[in-house]
C-alpha cells in the first residue's frame, strides 16, 4: 500500500473511493434491475455508499498521519474534505455517464413519475399548471442531484475526518 500511494495519496484516496462508490451503483441497478435514480432506495447497497466514503477516508488520513507529518487538526480535516470532494465528482461523472449513455430513459422516466406524482396530489387545476411543475422538477433534477453528491460527500468527508482527528491527533 505504501508504493501506491505514496505520491498524490490524496487523490488516490478519493478516486478509490468514488470507484467503490461506483461500483456499489451497478450492483445496485444489476441486482435490483432498477434505476438508482428513479424511485426509493431500500436495500443495503444504500448503507454500503455511505459507509464507503467514511471508510476509505479513515483509511487515508491514519495513512497521511503515519506517513507525513500531518500535527495540526486543520492539517488532519483537509484530506478529508478533499478526498470527499473528489469522491463526489467521480460519482458525478458516473451519474451523468449512467443517465445520458447507459440509461438514457432516466430523465423520461423521473417526469413521467413526477408528472403521475403531481396529478395525485391533485394540487394542479389545470395542465399548463402541471406541465410546468414537471418541467421545473425535469429542470432541478440533474443540478439538484450534483449538488447533493457535492454536499453530502463534502459532509460525510468532514465530519468522518473530524471523528479521526480527535482518535489520531491524541495517539
């Protein structure tokens, strides 16, 4: 382990985890035979692309802190955060592989959803009215899903590096 990443174990530590994270999506579609990005999660795959980014961030700062000099909590908090971020843009760059190549009736299906969704609530009166909140919810999906990678790997990666700087920081 200490050959492979010995330069760059930042980066390395975030691409292995959003390539884990990756691969905890097709399992998901592949055994579910569902998309992942229509529809509710339920199964443990689920808990598996949380605990992942927690993991291999414990990992990657127990590794900075015996092969660096890494003393102060900001020095220790930093990885952290960038390993979650780049977590977060390898799964984004998955997401829109998965939704414009692989998948590419995602969109199609999440406003139809929507659409199904919003006249049950019978909120809308008219189909203008309802044409457009499925528009706008067409139009937030792809942003709204980028941003949510962003901000919940972000987070995972802070608190999971806070966690560890107050176990490594008093060894």
């Amino acid at each position: 382990m200490n050959s492979f990443f010995s330069t760059k174990p930042v980066l390395k530590f975030g691409i292995l985890s959003g390539l884990l994270l990756v691969l905890n999506e097709v399992i998901i579609n592949t055994v579910t035979q569902t998309n992942p990005y229509i529809g509710e999660r339920d199964s443990i795959f689920s808990l598996i692309g949380l605990i992942i980014p927690v993991v291999v961030i414990v990992f990657a700062i127990i590794f900075l802190k015996n092969n660096s000099t890494i003393e102060s909590f900001g020095q220790i908090i930093k990885p952290g955060l960038i390993i979650g971020f780049i977590t977060a843009l390898v799964y984004i760059a998955y997401s829109l592989l998965f939704i414009y190549s692989i998948e590419p009736t995602t969109l199609a299906e999440f406003e139809q959803m929507n659409r199904e969704r919003l006249i049950a609530s019978g909120q809308f009166e008219n189909s203008e009215d309802l044409t457009n909140a499925v528009q706008l919810s067409k139009n937030a999906f792809l942003p709204g899903t980028i941003l949510f990678s962003i901000a919940i790997n972000l987070f995972i990666g802070f608190i999971t590096a806070v966690v560890t700087a107050i176990f490594v920081r008093n060894k």
